[in-house]
C-alpha cells in the first residue's frame, strides 16, 4: 500500500478563506482521497471552520 502526500504549510496560509479554498480544492479532486489537518493551526485560522469544511469521507483524523 502506498500513498502520495502534500503538505500545505500554514504559514504560508494567512487567512482562514484561504485554507478554505484549498480545503474544498481537495473536497473537490477525486485523486485526493484523504485530507489530514494538523492542529493546532495558528490563532487567526479558525479550526473548527476548517475541521467542518474537510468532506466527512475523506476525514481521516
């Protein structure tokens, strides 16, 4: 079993609509089949946003 990943650092990430865009990007591909948000995400990201915008099936957390 193997797998492809890509990482999207949050510093370069400077507003919560931002990772949102790049959230549902990935929603969105059908190659992509899981998405994995590592928390704590910086104070001016809003977590819980992000968390319920990830699409329940490719949730892997």
């Amino acid at each position: 079993m193997g797998f492809f990943e890509t990482r999207h650092a949050p510093r370069q990430i400077q507003t919560t609509i931002a990772l949102l865009t790049i959230v549902q990007t990935l929603n969105d591909d059908a190659t992509v089949h899981g998405i994995l948000v590592q928390m704590p995400l910086p104070s001016h990201i809003d977590e819980t946003l992000i968390t319920e915008a990830i699409d329940p099936r490719k949730d892997v957390d």
